[in-house]
C-alpha cells in the first residue's frame, strides 16, 4: 500500500501495472494513463475515529464518529449503519 499517489500511479504510467486510485485524483492524473471506473462491486473505504479511553461520554467526541457515520452513507447509501 502506497499513500502517495503520484507513487502508485507512477508503474502504471510506465505500463508496469495497474492501480486503484480514488476519484479525487482524477483532475490531477498523470499523461500516459487511462482512469476507468470498477466494472464490478466498487471497492468500499472504511474509515475509523479513535478517542481517548473515558472519554466516551464528552458530547462534542462523541459527535464526530456520529458525524463521520453519516457522511459515509450520504456518499454511498448502501452502506452499514455503525
């Protein structure tokens, strides 16, 4: 796994593989490569908060996971509730 994707994009480009990019990267892709969309099942992201231990309880941190939840779903519907 690569967290730049200059990096992963770099083999493609050079015709040494393919990758998985995330839509984001589109308007700055590399010449040379092809972005095409998943034929089958889209690939699924999942996206976790860590808090403190005790501090389960706070309102404001216990907002954000809630918050991230529900943005989740607003972008892809079928998604687990959590």
């Amino acid at each position: 796994m690569v967290n730049d994707w200059q990096a992963s994009a770099a083999p493609v480009a050079a015709g040494a593989g393919v990758a998985l990019l995330p839509l984001l990267v589109q308007p700055r892709h590399r010449p040379g490569l092809v972005l095409r969309e998943p034929r089958a099942r889209r690939p699924a992201r999942y996206v976790f908060a860590a808090l403190r231990a005790g501090s389960e309880g706070d309102p404001v941190l216990a907002a954000v996971p809630a918050e991230l939840g529900r943005a989740g779903r607003a972008v892809s519907p079928g998604s687990p509730p959590s």
